[in-house]
C-alpha cells in the first residue's frame, strides 16, 4: 500500500498540479487596423492594434461633432491594466446661428374609439346547488 502512494504522489509531481486546474491560456499575436474616411458626408475614424499575445498596443481616432479629432492611445497587459492616453487635435467650432426649430403639425390618427359593448354575463344555473 504505501508502495502505491508513493508511486501516485510520484506521478502527480511530475505533471505539475495534480488538481485539474486551470491556468491561463498564452496569448494569440495578432495586428489590425481600419479606417474610414468620407469627406462628403464628414466622417473620419479609424483604429489600429497589434499585440505579441502579452501586451497589446494600439490607438484609434475618432472626428468629434465639435471638428476636433479625438486620438486615443493606449497599452494593455495583465500586469498593469488598461492604460490610455487621450488627446484632442484642431480647435472646437460651433454655430453661430441655429436653424429654426422643426415643427409638425398634429394629424388625426384615424383611431376611433370602439363602441361600448354589454359587459359580460355568466349564465344562470337552473337546477343543482345555487
């Protein structure tokens, strides 16, 4: 008996944890990007990223309603988190005049509104216990 106790602790050492645990699996390098660029319609963004499966790099832009790009740059890793760094590029315009407000008028719906009906009635019972 204690033969075979030694010979399983044996076993179990020499292929590590021997709780059936779980570890983290190693991290898949990759590299991306895109963009987006329509002058006609006034949009502008795109995002870059690679990562060597430890930490992961990368920025995106965004053009801000105001005409100011907005560029986000940042690094991630499991040692020290989400770490990002915001900046803005051009200078905030805005009307100085606004349309005037849209309006519409109210329409009828079309709904009319159900006649009343006779509420219901169960029936009597003839007969029996009452």
């Amino acid at each position: 008996v204690c033969a075979a106790v030694l010979l399983v602790a044996s076993v179990a050492a020499q292929h590590g944890n021997s709780g059936g645990g779980y570890g983290k699996p190693p991290g898949m390098p990759y590299d991306f990007g895109y963009g987006v660029k329509d002058e006609y319609r006034g949009v502008n963004f795109g995002q870059d990223e690679e990562s060597d499966g430890q930490v992961t790099r990368g920025s995106y832009t965004v053009q801000l309603p105001d005409g100011r790009t907005q560029i986000v740059t940042y690094e991630a890793d499991h040692d020290n988190g989400h770490r990002a760094n915001v900046e803005y590029v051009g200078e905030a315009q805005f009307p100085h005049e606004f349309p005037p407000p849209v309006t519409f008028k109210p329409q009828a719906s079309g709904y009319q509104k159900p006649q009343q009906q006779q509420s219901y009635q169960p029936p009597k019972q003839s007969g029996g216990y009452q």
